[in-house]
C-alpha cells in the first residue's frame, strides 16, 4: 500500500516536470517568434526606407542634371567653356543609370557629390552673369565698329570719288590741244594763199598748227591724226596715199593723213600737206585734229 502510494507520487512529479518542461518550450518559441518577427518588421522598414531614400536621389539627379544642361546651353550660347560642366553632366547620368538599389552609405556620398555640383551650378551662374556682361559689351564695341567703318567706307568712297574726279581732271589738263591752226592753198608753183580757196589753187593742202605749252601732258611718242571734211560732213581720204582708220570713243573712224611724232613739251609746230588729187567740192571744208582718243583742234576753210 505504501509502495503504490509513492509510485503514484512519482509520476505526480514526473507529470508536472513535463508539464513545466512544455510550457517553457512553448514561452521560448512564443519569444522566438516575436522576435522573428518584429526582426522582419524591422528589415521591412529599412527597405521600404532605403527605397524612399533611392527615389528621392534619383529626382535629385534628375533636377540637378536638368539645371545642369540650361547653364550648359547658356553659356555656350553666350561662347564660354563647357568641358568641366560636360564632364559633371556624364558623371550624373552615370549615377542614374544604375539600376541596381544603392546602400545608405552611398546614397550619402552621391547626395554630398549632388550638394557639391549645386555649389558648381551656383558659381557657374556668376560666369554666365560676367559672360553676359562681356557680350553686351562686345555687341556695343560692335555697334560702334560698324558705325566707325560705316564712316571709313563712306570716306573712302567720297575719297575715291575725289580721286577720280581728279584723275579726270588731270587727264583733261593733260590733253594736248592744237593753237594757231593755219590753212593754206598750195599752188602748183609752190604759192601759198590763206583765206578762201579756189580748186586751181589748190595743188596741195598745207595744215600748220602749234602743241600747246602743257606740263601735264605725258611725254613720248604720239600719233596725231588729221581729217578733212567735205561739205557733206564725210572724210576725205585715200588709202593710196596715207589714209587709214583709228578709234575714237570707242568707234572706228577714217583719218585723211597722221604723224608720229615724240612729244617734249617744246611747242612743236607741225605741218600736214594733203594732195587731194581731184577738186574739192564747193563749200566749208573742216580740218580736225586728234592724239590720245580726243579731239585736240579745229578749224575750217572755203572753198569757191
């Protein structure tokens, strides 16, 4: 009897112990558990946080390289350097190209490099001020060089224009010119008679004239040439004996004799004879001279 009452205590005992041995078991997993889970909880957060983190450095890399391309565009407008600015533009869309999540320790090193580029930004704005500055003073310098060569063309065209008009004036005053033209009819006796002339009195024509005293006149050899015009206005002439062509005014017109002659400014008298050959037809007759494509004397004479 007392046997079987301490059996029974025994497995009293036996029972409780495992009893407190389950509930132990069951307090630790519970604790287990918790903390399991408040750990993933806690994981949850820094990924929901490191997610947050990376999408507001990529807006801050989207702003900063678009302010960074409206200064770039700014100051190439304005002629200045872009190569740093290009450089930094290349090294945020390199950032933003990962597509991989970054850690906390890198999102703070690209927010300080952001922070950095903001400061570039910000001193590159004073460069654009004093680029702009530059330019509208350049534009000014500008203006004023167009104006002051606008004035220096219109001096030298006015300065052409009085040059050439004083080219004109000099090769005018440079002309020769035929004084004291005589005309005389030479008999076959060798007679000269000046005034009117009848055609049995006119053997030969003779023509003295004088080259004006000009110190502008170029010196050297010149071709004068005569004509003799008929009544009707046409040119005597006769290839047979002396006659040809020359330009005048840029026209061809007969010459009835010429002369070379080298001019030295000495008041040569020169003298033409013509033999005509036949009569003369009634009425004024004109002599004109010519040397260098203008005319340089005239004169006329009567035939009855």
């Amino acid at each position: 009897m007392e046997e079987s009452g301490k059996k029974s205590s025994n497995q009293e005992k036996g029972k409780n112990v495992l009893i407190i041995v389950l509930v132990i078991l069951v307090v630790l997993s519970g604790i287990r558990l918790f903390a399991d889970h408040k750990e993933k909880r806690q994981k949850t957060e820094e990924i929901l946080l490191l997610s947050e983190e990376n999408t507001d450095l990529n807006l801050r890399l989207d702003s900063i390289t678009y302010q960074l391309d409206l200064r770039i565009q700014e100051i190439e407008r304005l002629g200045g350097n872009i190569d740093s600015l290009l450089l930094i533009k290349d090294q945020l869309l390199q950032a933003r190209g990962e597509e991989r999540e970054r850690t906390l320790e890198e999102i703070a090193l690209l927010n300080r490099e952001i922070d950095r580029y903001r400061r570039v930004i910000v001193a590159k704005d004073n460069d654009i001020a004093e680029l702009k500055r530059l330019n509208e003073q350049l534009f000014s310098e500008n203006s004023d060089l167009k104006s002051t060569n606008a004035e220096i063309e219109d001096e030298v065209v006015k300065l052409n224009i009085k040059t050439q008009e004083l080219e004109e004036k000099v090769t005018l005053a440079g002309r020769l010119r035929a004084e004291n033209i005589v005309i005389a009819a030479v008999n076959s006796r060798g007679r000269e008679r000046e005034g009117e002339f009848r055609n049995r009195q006119l053997e030969k024509l003779k023509i003295t004239f004088t080259l004006a005293d000009n110190e502008l006149a170029p010196l050297g050899t010149k071709d004068i040439y005569l004509q003799i015009l008929s009544p009707n206005s046409q040119v005597i002439f006769d290839v047979a004996k002396g006659s040809g062509t020359f330009t005048i005014d840029g026209r061809e017109e007969f010459y009835t004799v010429r002369q070379d002659i080298l001019f030295d400014n000495t008041q040569q008298r020169l003298t033409y004879f013509y033999e005509k050959g036949s009569d003369y037809a009634k009425g004024r007759h004109q002599i004109r001279l010519f040397a260098d494509g203008v005319e340089i004397g005239f004169q006329s004479f009567e035939v009855k």
